[in-house]
C-alpha cells in the first residue's frame, strides 16, 4: 500500500465506520493487508479482552483525530506526515473493529461532539505548541506513538489471561509496526525537505549573481 492511500485515510475522519457492514470493510483500502488478520481472533468471549479491544479501538480512533486535527493547521510536508499517520491510525481501528464486529459504530464518533480540525482542537492537542517544523512534527508523533506502546507493554506484562495477554501481544505488534513507519516516513520527507531546501538555495544564489 502506498503513502498516498494512507493519506487518503487520514484525511477521511472517522466516516469511514459509519454504518459499514463487514462486508464493507472486506472492500475498503486497507482490505489486502488486513486479510491475515481476520482469521487471527474469531472474536473474544471474554469480557476483559473485549473491553480492552474497545480501549484499543478508542486509543486509535482518538490518535486518528489528533492527527487530522494537527495536519489541517499546518502546510508541506508536515501536514505529509500528520495524515499519512492518521491514516495509520484508522487502519489500526479498522483492523482491531475487524476482529469483533459486534463492537458499536459510536466508538468512532468524534470526541466530545468537537468540530474536527479546529483551531482550539489542534492547541489542546499540541498543548499550546504549534508545530513548526518537520523534526516537531515527528516529535509529536513519536512521544504519542510510543505512549501508547508502552500502555500496552506494561498490560501484557501484567496480564495472566492467556487471550487477554494475546490480545496486548497483538496490538504491540500493529503499535510497533506503525512506529517503523512513522520513523521510515520521517525519513523520507526530511530528506526530501532538505533537497528542497538546497534547490531553492541555489536559484536564489543563481538569481543573486544575476542581479549582482
């Protein structure tokens, strides 16, 4: 799967479990890689493990909009990158809703009934530190990405519940690999932004010497 379609993910909302049938989610653009996923959990009869499934699904959906939130506030390739990650977070809802469809549509809905992508959304997100640059960007990202890993590290820890704990060991693994990509992307902009940088460095020069 491409950037682009995660992208296209993250700019969605969380319109994308609004009244879809499982059916529906067999078709959607993360369809391909969620394939091996389906069969993984037949679903969870255990109470517990349901209920963390939910947290997970929340966790997801909450970092989703943070993200939006966050990339409709600010332009180039920090934006990229802050949809490009909302899109990551969707597909991990989607895979994690996938795996117990039963779980209600309202755990989609966006947090406290808040306009998406407000300037006030973004601020309480950013805790009042508008992200101007890449390397904040990526900052931002990280601390929350790995906040979230180490919640569920700590619960598999601790947990004795054999499809409790599976449950965890699963989610680090999707939480790992978002982090992977978050730390791959950010490299592949960075760089990008820098040859930017140098090529518009060079036609001023050029147009420097010109007027000169």
């Amino acid at each position: 799967m491409g950037w682009e379609k995660f992208a296209k993910l993250g700019k969605a909302g969380n319109d994308f479990a609004a009244g879809d049938t499982q059916a529906d989610y067999q078709k959607s653009v993360v369809a391909q890689e969620l394939e091996c996923h389906n069969t993984m959990f037949p679903g969870y009869r255990n109470g517990v493990a349901h209920d963390y499934l939910r947290f997970a699904i929340q966790r997801a959906v909450g970092a989703a909009e943070s993200y939006r939130n966050a990339a409709q506030a600010v332009g180039g390739v920090r934006r990229d990158l802050l949809y490009y990650m909302a899109g990551l977070k969707n597909k991990q809802a989607i895979t994690l809703k996938i795996m117990d469809p039963d779980i209600a549509e309202s755990i989609f809905t966006s947090r406290s009934g808040e306009k998406r992508g407000s300037v006030s959304s973004y601020f309480l997100d950013m805790e009042f530190k508008p992200l101007e640059n890449l390397d904040e960007v990526f900052l931002f990202l990280f601390r929350s990405e790995h906040q979230s890993l180490d919640i569920y590290t700590k619960l598999a820890q601790l947990e004795r519940d054999a499809e409790v704990k599976a449950l965890f060991l699963y989610i680090i693994q999707l939480q790992t690999a978002d982090i992977f990509r978050l730390e791959s992307e950010f490299t592949k902009l960075s760089r990008k932004e820098d040859e930017d940088k140098e090529t518009a460095d060079i036609l001023q020069d050029s147009f420097s010497r010109k007027m000169a």
